[in-house]
C-alpha cells in the first residue's frame, strides 16, 4: 500500500464507502512476508512511496518469479533490475502484464501505471555502449512516475552534440549522467545547468579505466559544483534518487493537485508577484 493508496482508503472510510473493519485489516496487515528465503518488505511503499524492487543478479527464477508474485499481489506493481533472459521467460510466462526491457535488463508488471507528476528527468548518457545502464535509468524513473528525456551519445569527444539538446536538458528538473572512459560529461553538463545532476559511472573503457574506478574518481572530483556521484553501473540508484527529487519538486511551492487518492498528480503553477497598491514600477516602498 503506497501512501496515496492509504489516504484514498481513509478518505473512503470517512464517506463512508469502507467500513471500519476493513481500514483496520489493511493497516494490520503484516509489513513482512515470509517466503522462507526472502522476507519480503510489504510496506516498502507506504514508506518509501514504491515497492521494493527485486535485484534479479543471483537468484533463480523460481524465486525472482516467488518474490514478484508476492509483491504484485500486494502493490500492483513490480520492478525487476539485473534480469537474466532465464528470468525474463518465467516472469512473461508466469505475468500476462510483464514487459521485458532488454536493453535496460529489467522487467516491470503494473496492473496500473502511476500518473506522471509534473517536470521531467532527463537522460544524458555519453555514449552508445553506456545505454544499458542509462536504460536502466530511464525504466526505472518511469516505472515510478516520471516522465524522462532520452538524450544518447553526447559525449565530450562532440560537445556539439551535447550542445544541441541543452535547451531539453535545461529544462527537466533533474539531470542523470550517464559516462564511461575518462567520466567528464557530467562535469561539463553541470557547469550549465542550475539543476541537480546525478552521476552515474560506467565500467566501459580501456584497461587503465579499472572497470569503471576512473570514471567514478574523476566525477568525485568534478570541478563543477552539484555533482551527486552513484555506484558504477548504478542507473537504478541514480533513478530513484533523481525521483524522490521530482517528486519533491511536484509537491514545492506553488503546486496543485488534480485528481484524488492513487491518480492524484501534483500540478505545478507559476507563484503570483504580490505588489503593494502603491507601488509602481519606478517606487517601490521602503523596508
């Protein structure tokens, strides 16, 4: 049950279209259920605002698929990363919803899509071979509500190319970088926008890359200030985090809501500019 699942539930409860019984049973509900070799965490989403996601690497598809039942139960949705193809099968055999994304390596089963909140998370990724890892960005921040801006091979070795996306960059409330080799796209895009950019270094390079440490040093020594570094290869972190910053840019200052409990989608309006009667545009009052 995520939070607007909870008010919506509350909300009905008072108009009286659930009867008390049943809001108790739904808060009484154990927060753990135990599979025997997963305890799988029910109330993720209450407190996090999603479902726990399944890391896919290292378990059998027996268990991703037991682990994926439980929670699609529960929450209606789940997110699957480090899918292998084994995996992929039984999750479209055992879910009709189920929507393999190679490229990103990960699976989702919605019984119903969140609404998109207001604003965008743009993608940035250097180069081709980068994609998997800005795929599995891009899935993940969709999947939990957010529209995203594809932008691929922008990378330093043609800052033209990058140059010619910067008003779509610009313009999304939230950056994800996405870069390989020596890492200095981040840095670059950071030094022209005022938003947050999230980095996410990849282990494609030459030998002297270190599976992807060069990069990851030099995006911690961006000169470029606002730089948030993740784990190499980390595109779902870097997703999550640059969701939970657009979400807190849909519910800011000056935002509305249209729509109740679950399809509730926060709207932003421009603040109005309070002046003073008297005021003109050549006097303004003193303090």
């Amino acid at each position: 049950m995520t939070t607007a699942e909870a008010i919506n539930l509350l909300e009905k409860f008072r108009a009286g279209g659930v009867s008390r019984d049943k809001v108790v049973a739904a808060f009484q509900a154990a927060p753990v259920a135990d599979l025997g070799f997963a305890q799988v965490d029910t109330h993720r989403a209450l407190r996090r605002g999603f479902p726990e996601v399944i890391f896919g690497a290292g378990k059998t598809p027996e268990q991703v698929v037991k682990i994926a039942a439980k929670l699609f139960d529960r929450e209606g949705r789940v997110l699957v990363t480090r899918v292998s193809p084994e995996q992929a099968r039984a999750l479209r055999r055992r879910f009709s919803r189920a929507v393999h994304h190679p490229m990103a390596r990960c699976v989702t089963i919605e019984r119903k899509p969140l609404p998109k909140r207001p604003g965008t998370i743009a993608v940035v990724c250097a180069g081709t071979s980068d994609l998997p890892f800005a795929e599995e960005a891009a899935v993940t921040a969709e999947v939990m509500g957010n529209r995203v801006e594809r932008i691929a091979d922008v990378g330093v070795a043609g800052v033209h190319r990058l140059l010619g996306r910067l008003q779509t960059i610009q313009s999304a409330n939230v950056i994800i970088v996405v870069a390989g080799m020596e890492g200095a796209l981040p840095s670059v895009v950071a030094g022209l926008v005022s938003k947050p950019v999230i980095a996410v270094p990849t282990s494609i390079g030459y030998g002297a890359s270190f599976g992807g440490l060069a990069p990851l040093l030099a995006m911690l020594n961006s000169c470029a200030s606002g730089v948030t570094v993740v784990n190499i290869d980390n595109g779902f972190g870097a997703a999550y985090a640059a969701s939970q910053i657009n979400a807190l840019a849909a519910e800011g200052r000056g935002s509305r809501v249209e729509g109740r409990g679950t399809n509730a989608v926060p709207v932003l309006t421009r603040p109005r500019l309070r002046v003073p009667r008297r005021a003109s545009l050549g006097h303004f009052p003193s303090r």
